[in-house]
C-alpha cells in the first residue's frame, strides 16, 4: 500500500492541498514591484507628537490615490540598521483608512507583513489614513522615544507609501505638532511654523525617513561653522537645563572635528548637518547616521564628566558625522535599494562601519575631542579583544559577520566570544589600521589612508545623492593611492580564521601589545560606565555590580571550570564576594599551586567552581617598539 493511501497519508494530502490553496489565494494579491518613475500626487503626513506621558505618536496621512486596488507599505529595512526593522510593524496600531469620508477595508498581505491591500473605490481621489505608532514604554520593549521633556520624530514609523514606485519617486509634504513651547532641530526645511505646529518643504520619502527630528522644553542650538556657506549646528535636548552647559573648550572640540573631516575628506555632501544629542538618562536611543544629520544619544553627564567619557565621543558622536561620507554619501552598491520594503545585503560593512569606526577614533584624536593616549589605550583594548577573546574567528570568518544584523538583529548572546557579533566594526577597524600603516611603510611615509579617504569619499563635493561601490571599486582605489596585491590583502583578513588577530599594523606603527598588572584609564573608564568590572584578560569573565557574571570567554579559564554567564559569585576563596577581594584572590593565586574557589548562586542553587588560573591580573595596554617609527602618533596628528 503506498504511503499516501493511509489515513495519515490521505490527512497529509488534504492538508497540502489546503495549504497550496491558502497559498495561491494569497499570491493573487501580489506586492507590485518598483518602477523609477514619478508618484502622481503629494503625499501629506501629519504627526502629532503632543503625548510624550503616553509615548503615542498619531498619524494622519493623505495620499492621492486611483480608483482600483492599491497596496501600502509600512517601511521594513532601513538603511544604518542594517536589517528589517521588526519591532516597528508590532508597534503600528489603530490604522483606519477611509476614502470620501467611508471607511475601507483593508487586509495585511499574509505572506509580506508590512503590505496593506485595499479597493479604493470609483470617485475617492485621496485616500486618508490614520493609525498611531506605540513608541516604547519600557526599554524591554526598545528605544526610549520620548520623555515627558523630549522626543524623536522617526518617519520611518509614521509612514505608510504606495507600492510599486520607487522611494525617492514619492513626493511627501511633512507636518507636526509639538507639546506646547517645544523647539525641535532635523535635517528638514522648514516651510512655517505657526505656534506649536510646524510645516516642512516637500521631500521624496527616501529624505523623510533619512530626516529624524528632535525636540524638546530645554534645547540649545550651539552654531559649530561660524559664518559657513554650509552650517553645521550642534542641536541638543536635555532632562534639565544645566545638562546643556558645555564649556567653551568642550564646543571648540566639536567645531575642530567639523574641520578636520572637511581636510581629510576635501568635500561635504549636505547642504546643512545637525548633530542632534540627546543628554537623557531616560531617552534611551543610542545612535544613528543620516546623511545630513546624526543622532546621538549621551548620557546627561556628557559635558560634566568629560574627562571619563571620551571613548563614547569618538565612538558615537565623530563616527555618526563620518558616516555622511561613509556610508550614506558612498554607499555599498548592495545596500541601495528602491524602496524600504526590498532586502539589503551587508557584505560591505567592514567598508561601511569597520572603515568609519577607525575614522572616527582617528578624527576624535585629531580634533581633540578625545586624547590621543585614550585613542590608543581604546586601540589596545580592540586588538586583545579579537587577539584573545574572540575564538569565535577560528570557524567564522569576519565576511560571515556583516551578516549579523539580519540573523540576529542584535539579540543578547550567551557566548558572543564564540557565536561572534557584529565584529565587522572593530575588527574592521584593525584592518584599515592595517591598510594605512602598509600604505605608510610602502610609500616610505609620504602617503596613507588619507589619500584613500580623499580619493574614495571626497569626490563630487556637493552632491547629495548617493554613490554606490563595490569591492572591487575599493581594491581600485587603494591601488591608485599606493600599488600593492589589495585585493588578497583584504580577502585574506576578511575570509582569515586566526589564530590571533589582524595586529600586523601595531608592529608596523611601532607599537605592540602587551598586558599589565594595572588597567589602563580607558579601561577602567569603560568599566565604571559600563557598570562591570573585566576579568576577561585573566579569569575570563566580566562581572557586574551585583556580583552576576555577564560574559564568559570562551575556553577560558572559567569555561573550562563550568561558569556560564548568569551566575552570580558570593564568595571567593571562602570569604564575602568583593571585588577588591577578588583582585586579591588572582593576585595570590600567581605564587601557589592552589586554585581560585568560588562560590556561585544560580537560581535556588549553591555550586563551587575551583578556576585553575595562576597568571595573575592582565590589562591589556601598547608598548612603544624601540627604534622604529611612531606611525600611531602621525596617524593622531592633526591635518594641518
């Protein structure tokens, strides 16, 4: 008897026939694709953002429409997430749409999420839509947007576009409506404004969405180009005024910055840029680019403790203004898509975020807005990072890794030092340390990476649109700067799988890497901000403030003993768990056989680990190499 003549097999077949019919029903609504032609009509959106207690943003749009069937669109990928934007579809909620003052039925696409079909009827020549966009209550549910003081417009999830054209095809016209007294700042150009209620000048929606706007009761507008054809303006919100009180040296840093990328890069590509900076403790958006604008998300301490949060500087607030460039003005070629519904493809990330995080520690020294011994104590931590701790890099190669945002949209991982994350940012960073430093070996120091930067991200001054690269397109560029084999240069530490980690720039900058008993103020920097203390170099495991250990390296000393994160230590060596004691513990343990005893607490239940470790305390800092170069200390010296 054949399988399919069973009862089961008879069920299976039923089943599969329903489903094909399901499915084809489904398929007879089909998304209609792109094309690059105008939209006929302007969309307006209006969004009322007036209730920050409840975190609800209101939309209301109309959409000039035809009579017939017409599909709408929720935005799912967004370019400097770098991948679909989740979270957003779940937070849309209470969407109407009426045409001639009747409501329409509408029904989700059951095969594409963010698709909304819907018959326009004969005679409705504008579609309204209302709906409203759920911003995060809690942050177990995402980014703080919004603050009984302040907030962020992201026009991403306020939009709902027609199918079927291209993004910057659609025409928008803007609008909102602010709590009472507010003063915001975006890339957007005011058209009126009348009270609380503001009107932008017409965009296509691939400039809305890039267009994020803040605002808040205590602003401050901080003018960084003086006198500028093309002014760039520091646009701060804040939880309290005397959050916004920045002494003139802090401001000059930032006004130095604007100037140093300008001379690395010989061109802008905005016709004006705000840096928007949020100094909240409850606004909990971190950071984005854009291409005239970037967010920036600081702690209220920003300008009150400068002096312990540099690395947040150059690794936020110079990343995010690079980014015009890298990233948003030159963009990998599989990243630019027609609209925000069709997937991108991060193959280029290291280029992306790898090339911009190294300009941005760079221009963060030149400027001043970090000191040149934080920079390289920052450099120190990266390379040990992925020279000891990453040996996840002996099975996944860095390429795989540019793939991370769409496999795991930047979930918590319980062994990241294995699984790998995002590491195309840091590790991406060590190569272009690499590639400048071969560039100034080889050319005999009369060239380096910033003559690629020039060369690469500094054409077409002016242009706004952007243009697209591909891999070979930079292997070209690197050529023309200084001849050399760049192509298996790149593939090498982009496909490579270790042992150890791409340092061959420390050698050849005149430093090395070297551990010591003391961390370096960078190191204990990031551990007082980050709320932890960093075993990973010794232990290997992190441990936060209340004794719960956030992070095992794996293979480390405390793998191989059984720890896993989640823990929490009480005792060691038989005695109260502290850190001091702790220390204590790693450092006796250097001059005896015996091991470091813990004792953990998991749930309801008591185990004892032993950690066979006898190397003591290891901070990971550089070291000068005697007589050769300081090439690190040329790459930190300013553009004059």
């Amino acid at each position: 008897m054949r399988v399919s003549e069973t009862l089961p097999g008879r069920l299976a077949t039923l089943i599969a026939a329903a489903t094909v019919a399901v499915l084809g029903s489904a398929a007879a609504a089909d998304v209609p694709a792109p094309v690059d032609t105008p939209y006929p009509g302007t969309l307006e959106l209006h969004v009322d953002a007036r209730n920050v207690a409840q975190k609800i943003f209101a939309a209301h749009e109309r959409i000039p429409v035809e009579p017939g069937a017409l599909t709408l669109l929720y935005p799912q990928w967004h370019l400097g997430t770098h991948a679909p934007s989740g979270p957003l579809l779940a937070q849309l909620a209470g969407l109407e749409l009426t045409g001639n003052g009747r409501r329409l039925q509408w029904t989700r696409d059951p095969l594409n999420m963010y698709a909304f079909h819907v018959d326009v009827p004969a005679g409705v020549t504008t579609l309204e839509a209302e709906f409203q966009f759920l911003s995060p209550t809690e942050r177990d549910q995402g980014a703080i947007l919004a603050t009984p003081v302040m907030l962020a417009v992201h026009w991403e999830a306020l939009l709902l576009y027609p199918a079927g054209f291209y993004a910057h095809g659609i025409l928008v016209k803007p609008s909102l409506t602010l709590p009472e007294d507010w003063q915001f700042a975006g890339a957007l150009e005011l058209a009126t404004r009348d009270g609380d209620s503001v009107e932008f000048k017409p965009v296509n929606s691939e400039e809305l969405v890039d267009s994020p706007i803040y605002a808040g009761r205590y602003f401050q507008r901080v003018d960084l180009d003086p006198g500028a054809k093309v002014p760039v303006f520091l646009d701060m919100v804040a939880d309290a005024p005397e959050n916004l009180s920045a002494s003139p040296a802090q401001l000059e840093a930032h006004r130095r910055l604007v100037q140093q990328a300008y001379k690395l890069f010989g061109s802008h590509h905005f016709a004006h840029y705000d840096f928007l900076m949020a100094l909240s403790d409850e606004f909990s958006f971190a950071g984005l680019e854009h291409h005239q604008s970037s967010e920036n998300g600081v702690r209220t301490s920003y300008f009150s403790d400068w002096d312990h949060q540099q690395s947040w500087r150059s690794g936020l607030v110079s990343h995010e203004f690079i980014h015009s460039w890298d990233g948003k003005f030159r963009r990998p070629a599989d990243q630019l898509t027609a609209n925000f519904n069709l997937p991108m493809q991060d193959s280029l990330l290291w280029v992306y975020e790898g090339g911009t995080s190294y300009w941005g520690h760079v221009l963060g020294a030149r400027s001043g807005l970090v000191d040149t011994s934080q920079m390289r104590e920052a450099l120190a931590a990266t390379a040990a990072l992925y020279d000891l701790q990453r040996a996840g890099r002996l099975w996944r190669s860095l390429q795989d890794t540019t793939n991370d945002p769409i496999i795991n949209r930047r979930s918590p991982l319980g062994w990241v030092s294995w699984q790998r994350a995002e590491d195309y940012y840091s590790e991406g960073e060590l190569i272009w340390f690499d590639a400048d430093t071969k560039i100034r070996e080889l050319s005999k120091d009369r060239r380096s990476l910033d003559d690629f930067a020039r060369r690469f991200f500094g054409v077409e001054d002016g242009r706004h649109t952007p243009l697209t690269y591909t891999f070979a397109d930079v292997v070209q560029a690197l050529n023309d700067v200084q001849p050399y084999d760049w192509a298996a240069f790149l593939r090498s530490r982009l496909d490579g799988h270790g042992p150890g980690a791409p340092l061959d720039g420390l050698a050849r900058s005149g430093w090395t890497l070297v551990y010591t008993e003391q961390p370096t103020p960078f190191f204990a920097d990031v551990e007082t901000y980050r709320k932890l203390l960093d075993f990973s170099y010794s232990l290997g495991f992190s441990i936060d403030k209340t004794g719960r250990i956030a992070n095992v390296v794996w293979n480390g000393p405390a793998f191989r003993a059984g720890l896993t994160q989640g823990y929490t230590l009480l005792a060691v060596d038989g005695h109260g768990y502290t850190p001091e004691r702790l220390r204590a513990a790693i450092t006796a343990a250097k001059s005896g056989p015996q091991p470091i005893e813990l004792l953990l607490q998991q749930a309801d239940r008591f185990e004892t680990k032993r950690i066979d470790y006898h190397d003591g305390l290891r901070y990971p800092r550089l070291e000068r190499i005697p007589a050769t170069p300081d090439r690190l200390d040329a790459i930190f010296t300013p553009i004059r």
